[in-house]
C-alpha cells in the first residue's frame, strides 16, 4: 500500500519545499520509491516537464531528489500571477485560461477532481508520496473552497506535518495559533510539528518547545537548525533571491523585474567565484560598472516594460551599451529588447503595443499557442552545446535575427546586434551546461570555476538529507504516513 505525507508550513516562505526536497532525498537512500506532489503552487518560476507541460520549479527540485524525471501530475495545478490580482491558470501542466482572483475563487472547487487524478496515478507509481502544502492552513478564511491545504488532506486523508520558522520570530504564537483558528477536524490531521531555521544553540528553545508541544498536544519532530548549503539550491520564490556580494569580482546585474519569471536561470552564476551577482532592486540605478546587464524572463513583457522604464532602467541600458558593456536577454526580457511587443489579443493583458527598448532589430507578437519543450542547442559564438527548455508566448522576428544567439534543430534561434554586445534568446537553464557558461564568461574577460553545477546541485541535496536526518526524527516522521 503507498502511503503519504504531507508538509504544511505555518506561514509561506518557511521552508517546506526544501524539508520535501530533503526527505525525499532520505527516503530514497532508504530504497523507497518516493514522489512529490503540491497540489497548487502559485509561482513565476517553472520548469518544464518531461510530458511538455510545466510545473513549478521546487517540485521539479524535489523530482531531482527523488532520482525521478518532473511530472505534471506533481503540481497539477499551477498560478501564475500576471497582475496583482489576475494570474494565467495551468491545469495539468497546459494553460487554462488567465482569470482575476474572484473568477479563480470561482473556479477552484472544480479543480479538486484533476488534483485527486493526479494524486491517484503518482500513488500507483510510488511506495511514498510526500505532498507540500501552500502558503498556510491559518488561512481559514479561504478554506471551504481549499484544494492546497486542508482541503485536500481532509480530502485525500494525508496526515500533516506542520512547520514554523523561527528565523522570522513568533514561532510559538504561528504553531499554537494555527491549532486555535483551525476546526477541529481539520486540527485532528496534524500529527506533529518541525520548528525549522534555528540559529545558534538549539537548547535554548527547550522551554518553547515544550510549550507548544503542550498547547497544541502535537508531537515535536526536531529543530532543524538553519541549513547554510540552501543557496546553493534553486529558490522557489523571487524572496528566496540572495543579495550577498563578492568584493572586487567581476558585476553580472540582473534586473528585478515586477513579475520575473524562471529567474534559476541565475543560479549557475551566483556560484561562480569570480562573479558578482547584483540584483537591480527598483528604484535603484543600474551599476555603471558591470560586464554584463541581463533582462531576465517575464510572466508580463508588456506591463514590465513599462515597469522598467518606470525605474528609469531604459536610460541605464542605454549608456551601459554605449560604454561598451554588455546585454543579454531571456524569453520576456528577449522581446523587450526589440523594437516593439505587439499583444493584439490580449492574451498578457489589455490588447495593444509597447515600443521595446529597440536595442535589437527586431519585433515580437504575442499568439495564444505556448512552446513548453526541453531542448538541446548550439550556441553560435561559441559552439558550446547548450541543454534548456523553452516556455514561452509569443512569435519575434526581424533583421538581428539573421544573427542567431544558437542554433536549434537546424533553425536559429534569439537574435544579436550588430556590434555582438546585445543578444536574445528564449533558452531557459542555459547556464547550467557548464562549457558553454565557462566559454560565455571567458568572452565577457570572466575566468569560471571548473566545475559542474548539477553535481553541485546534488551534493546540496544530499547535504540536505544527511542534515535532516541529524536533526530530525525522520522514523517518527516516516510512521506518521498512512
């Protein structure tokens, strides 16, 4: 019989994807088949799958901790927000349709049936399947029509784990006042607590502890201490970005766009030792001395071009070119650099055109149908081989296309200026192919490290299971599972 588990957070950002990538990683060192599973993931960041569709990107992280290939049955359904209060909906790994949160609300106790479909298949394929939560169960306001917490493990009868972080403090008030606020049935399927993020010497919080092991009569799990090796692991969220510097390195900016997209792309960079990763935060001005700027993808090309002039970075791209740096854009950041983006449909928000920052000879329109496909390319420069994944809207053409960034299946692919310093391409994950990272930095005068990120990505990983397992009671945890 497959049995299941699923990890609730206390809050949204306090750990339960990595605690899922973990124990998956454990539980497959312990011989077991294991699969992750969110129901709903709200999230910019996706991957694509090994059926074309995509999902969010911790659970393509956690697939990688289970030594299995991403699936769309481990987040069937995905948001993905385009305005503040409207996101494009993907059911089963294919966009639905773009709806504002009201329309959604609407909407969402139908999708209960595709999130059990799902749930079902990954159970006939697995002897453990761990399932993430979203954002928090004390959420109690949104949960007669929950599919993401409660309502799903009520529904699917997957006992919880709940986690509190303590780095951003009142832990004890956000465990015990979640087993306050909760109906008691659904405070029935919780069957313990991890406190996770702790700094300094954990028995300290001994009283603690106890007090809401006594309040809420949960069974502690542990306290994880605060894993440093975390950054070395794709974030789920933009928050999860770091700001850390490296003095007197070579400055790689990117630019903090309102609704970045798929910005893992960034990952492999921040590792390099010899790079500076700076993250241009609005209302900040773009350094004057960095080797390359990049635009990076965007779940709205058109409103966040308009968000990017806004912050005046225009003007910033404008000189950085002309005082011989570099620029590079990624899928939405790609069409920006054009010289227009056409949506006459409407398909990313009101129908229209944009002027794009004209810095490539080209134009974008935007078409209803979605490239989600993993690809294998050639970078032109260089000849390195380069293995991607493209999801995008949108068709560009124009004359800096005659001068592809890569060649893909025989056809070229991105575009190039004139002078070689701008460049734009649709190739999610480039970076992380470690020849052609090492040989496009070479061209900005940047030495690489020799080394391979997906072997870093996995000695993280099971970094991360081994301290789990020191610190948490992972058999208790384990058990729980029915």
């Amino acid at each position: 019989m497959t049995r299941a588990l699923m990890i609730q957070g206390a809050g949204s950002d306090v750990g339960k994807s990595l605690i899922v990538a973990g124990l998956c990683r454990v539980a497959r060192r312990r011989g077991l088949r294991v699969l992750p599973f969110k129901p709903q993931n709200m999230s910019n960041n996706a991957a694509v799958t090994t059926d074309d569709g995509e999902i969010g990107r911790a659970q393509a992280l956690q697939a990688l901790a289970a030594g299995v290939e991403p699936h769309t049955d481990m987040n069937p359904v995905l948001l993905k927000p385009e305005t503040d209060i409207g996101a494009q909906v993907v059911v089963h790994g294919q966009r639905l349709a773009t709806l504002r949160a009201r329309e959604y609300a609407a909407m969402k106790p139908s999708l209960m049936a595709p999130v059990l479909e799902s749930f079902a298949r990954l159970k006939d394929r697995a002897d453990l399947v761990l399932v993430e939560g979203a954002g928090s169960p004390a959420e109690v306001n949104l949960r007669t029509a929950d599919i993401a917490n409660m309502g799903f493990a009520r529904k699917a009868d997957v006992p919880v784990v709940l986690v509190g972080d303590i780095d951003r403090g009142g832990v004890i008030a956000q465990v015990v006042g979640i087993k306050a606020v909760l109906d008691p049935d659904d405070a029935a399927m919780i069957g313990g607590f991890v406190i996770n993020k702790f700094r300094g010497d954990v028995s300290l919080f001994d009283d603690g502890y106890r007090l809401i092991e006594k309040r809420t009569g949960w069974r502690g799990f542990g306290v994880l201490p605060f894993f440093a090796r975390a950054a070395e692991l794709p974030a789920e969220d933009a928050l999860g970005l770091s700001d850390a510097r490296k003095a007197g390195k070579r400055k790689i900016a990117f630019l903090a766009l309102s609704r970045i997209a798929n910005f893992d792309d960034f990952d492999p960079l921040k590792l390099e030792d010899e790079v500076d990763l700076v993250r241009v935060r609005p209302g900040e001005a773009i350094p004057a001395d960095c080797a390359l700027v990049i635009i990076p993808g965007s779940k709205s090309t058109r409103g966040d071009l308009a968000f990017l002039r806004a912050q005046g970075w225009d003007i910033d791209l404008i000189a950085h070119h002309r005082r011989g740096g570099h620029v590079l854009g990624l899928c939405g950041g790609y069409q920006m650099l054009g010289r227009s983006v056409d949506d006459p449909e409407g398909i990313e928000g009101p129908p229209g055109e944009t002027p794009g920052l004209g810095l490539l000879d080209l134009s974008t329109v935007m078409t209803p149908q979605k490239t989600l496909t993993r690809v294998s390319a050639s970078h032109v420069a260089t000849g390195q081989t380069i293995d991607a994944y493209e999801i995008h809207i949108g068709r560009t053409e124009g004359k800096d296309c005659a001068r592809p960034f890569a060649m893909l299946n025989g056809e070229p692919e991105g575009g190039t200026s004139s002078d070689g310093r701008v460049q734009g391409s649709y190739l999610h994950g480039l970076f992380a192919s470690d020849g052609f990272r090492k040989a496009f930095l070479a061209r900005l005068g940047i030495p690489a490290a020799d080394q391979a990120y997906r072997a870093r990505v996995e000695s993280a990983l099971d970094a991360l299971a081994d301290h789990i397992e020191a610190h948490l009671d992972v058999d208790g945890i384990f058990a729980l599972a029915r």
